[in-house]
C-alpha cells in the first residue's frame, strides 16, 4: 500500500463549532464502523469459524533510588512466538517490548530475533504483585512505555491497573487498584479507581521522568504519588458538555478516549483520540490544539511513538514535527508484507528504535487474521519480524 499523507488541517487554536460538526460525523463514522465489525463476528462465530506488593506513585527516572541503566528487565521467561502483538516500545538498550494480547503477557524481542517473556504466566487473571513478573497473572493489556532506568510500564486493563516491571524482575502496581475516582483534584494513585475493565489505554514518560497515563483523560504520575489531571474533562459521558470541548484550558477537553500519548522534542504532549479521533497537542501554556482528524483511510489508529529526532511518528505512516508539520514517511514493500490479497492496517502499536528505525504493529483488516510485526528502517526498506 502507498503511504498516504495524512489529511492535514491548519494546526490553530481551534475553531470550535467546524471541528464539533467534524467530530460528531466522524464519531457517527466510528460507530458504524464498529456496528458492522460487531455484525460480522457474529456471523462469524455464529458459522463457527471462530475471539501484594505495591508501591506508592512516583516518577519513574530512577524511581526506587536507582541509578540509571542501559539493560533491559532481568528475566527467566520462555521463549514463545506472539499470538496478538498489540503496543510496542522501545527500551534504553534498543531492545523492543512487545505487549501480547493473546497470551496475557509482555514479550522482549532478542537480538537473535526469538521472543521471550518478561511479564505474565499466560493465564488471565491478577495476581504476582511483589514476586518475579512471569509468574503474575495479568488480563487484557494495552499501553507500554519503558523508562531510562529500563523499568517497563503497562496498562493492565483488564485489572484496571498501571504496573511496572522493575529492572530486577519484580512486578508492582503503581496506580489503579482503589475505589476513588479520578476527577479535577489530585488522587493517591493507589487509591485510584480508573472506572472498570476496558478504561486504560496509551502510556508515556515526560522529559522530566514522570508517568503519563491515558483513559477518559489524561493524568500524570507525579513523584509524590498523586494523579493529576492534564487533559480531559474526567468526565464517562462523552455528550456531557459537549459544545465545550475545545475549550481552552486542556484540562476542560471531554476526551473520551486518550488511545495513545507521546512527548515530542520540544516537550509538547500530542495525545491521539478525543473528538473526532484525531491527533492533539498539549502545549507548554496547557492549551489543546487539533492537529488533525481520523485519516481517510482509518489508520491513525491512535498509534504515536517518541522518535531521537524530536518528532512523533503517527501509525508508521507518517511524522510530526515539532514545528507544527505532518509529513508522510516513506516504506518500500509495506503492502506486501501480510501477501498482495490483505489490506494493510497499522494497529496500536508503534515504536521507535535508537537509530530512527521504526517498528509497527500490522494486521489485514477485518477479512483476514494475518498479522505482523515489521521494521522499517531509516532509509525505508521494510523488513518483517515476526508473522502469524
């Protein structure tokens, strides 16, 4: 498939009642969209062709008085072959991390190209808190980000809880867990409650060290231990004030959802969801400026990753820069990765290694259940890592 660049809107403080007419056919877009996808399992399935020990919050560079290092999680994991990769991230040593939905685990790729688990002992459920990673139980992960002293984060969704994978193997809840909900005022991540299964979504770590977390809003892990709300209204109802949501400040945003976060160079949050599924930034004043709506072709996908450079890679299709552009990435032999007859749909997963080489998360869309995880690399030559 030929890259597509993305359609690009004037990046302005927004105007408020074009982008709420915008948002509002996109979301009834959406709907459709997933009313159709919700038909057809059925019909599938109906054919029957066949789907403790915690710790207080803090910030995550150097947490637990740890110095910074360049490894990876210590781990004595299988080695597997991924069944549902979903998001990716990249480690300081350049290792990729891979979040396996259909095994309930987090996987490393090895430099010899093998899989091995660092998270998870494949059965669904929670539990492990305070011993060795692989042998908790964790159900329906998402989001994944890894800090500079190589502690891996992960939204496990499932339990409606972030928790971390320390360098030494041992796994903890950071946030989530609790029975208060989050709102306007800061709550003790312990004590948090981000509203059930199915709430938790992108993760990402600030310039400064600090957790980023994405559900109906935005919060920030700070190194006290409290949430603090940053985008969003925190609000479930997405139709609850909805003629305000491209207010300024960000905090007034009704977002529902923040699918997924990245930091660009100039230390801008870009989050992608919200109104409209599109693309928005944070700025360092705290306003929400709209970048862009959901693509054509339904592959923004939520999908951002941090790059060396400074930009935001969207979807393993195209770059943001700090300066305001959006520009299509080159790849030669993407559409033959999944075989000519598959449509090629980047998914939630997008990372970006040390020398700009760009991972990315594929499946074959709706018809077909091909997946893949490919590379391309700087000079766009794709080359692919693992295939169902």
């Amino acid at each position: 498939m030929t890259l597509l660049a993305p359609h690009r809107r004037a990046v302005t403080e927004v105007d408020a009642e074009a982008l709420i007419k915008e948002a509002k056919r996109l979301r009834r877009r959406r709907w459709m969209r997933a009313g159709l996808v919700v038909v057809l399992a059925a019909a599938v399935s109906g054919l029957g062709l066949a789907l403790s020990r915690t710790t207080t919050g803090h910030a995550v560079s150097g947490s637990k008085g740890t110095s910074p290092a360049t490894g990876d999680v210590a781990t004595t994991g299988s080695i597997v072959s991924p069944k549902t990769p979903g998001a990716l991230a990249v480690g300081p040593s350049g290792a990729l991390y891979v979040v396996d939905g259909g095994r309930d685990q987090i996987l490393r790729r090895l430099s010899d190209g093998r899989f091995r688990v660092v998270a998870g002992n494949g059965k669904s459920g929670f539990s492990g808190d305070g011993g060795q990673a692989v042998d908790a139980e964790i159900r329906g992960a998402s989001g994944i980000a890894v800090a500079k002293n190589g502690t891996v984060y992960f939204a496990d969704e499932g339990n409606g809880r972030v928790r971390e994978i320390l360098p030494d193997g041992i796994i903890e809840t950071v946030a989530g867990g609790g029975t208060v909900p989050l709102g306007s005022k800061p709550v003790p991540a312990l004590s948090a409650s981000f509203g059930g299964p199915s709430s938790l979504f992108g993760l990402a770590i600030a310039p400064n060290g600090e957790l980023y977390i994405g559900t109906s809003a935005v919060y920030r892990l700070n190194s006290s231990g409290m949430l603090v709300w940053v985008v969003g209204s925190a609000a479930r109802d997405l139709n609850k004030g909805f003629n305000g949501i491209y207010s300024n400040p960000a905090f007034q945003i009704d977002f529902a959802p923040a699918l997924q976060l990245a930091f660009d160079g100039k230390g801008d949050l870009l989050v992608a969801g919200g109104p409209g599924f599109g693309l928005y930034e944070r700025t360092a004043t705290g306003k929400l400026r709209f970048l862009e709506n959901d693509r054509s072709d339904g592959n923004l996908r939520g999908s951002l990753a941090a790059a060396p450079d400074g930009t935001v890679v969207l979807a393993g299709e195209a770059r943001f820069h700090p300066s305001g552009s959006i520009a299509p990435i080159a790849a030669h032999g993407l559409r033959t990765v999944l075989g000519a007859h598959n449509e090629f749909i980047s998914g939630e997963g997008v990372a970006v290694a040390p020398n700009g080489g760009i991972y990315l998360d594929a499946d074959a869309g709706w018809f077909s259940s091909a997946s893949a995880i490919v590379e391309i690399s700087p000079n766009g030559h794709v080359s692919t890592l693992w295939k169902s």
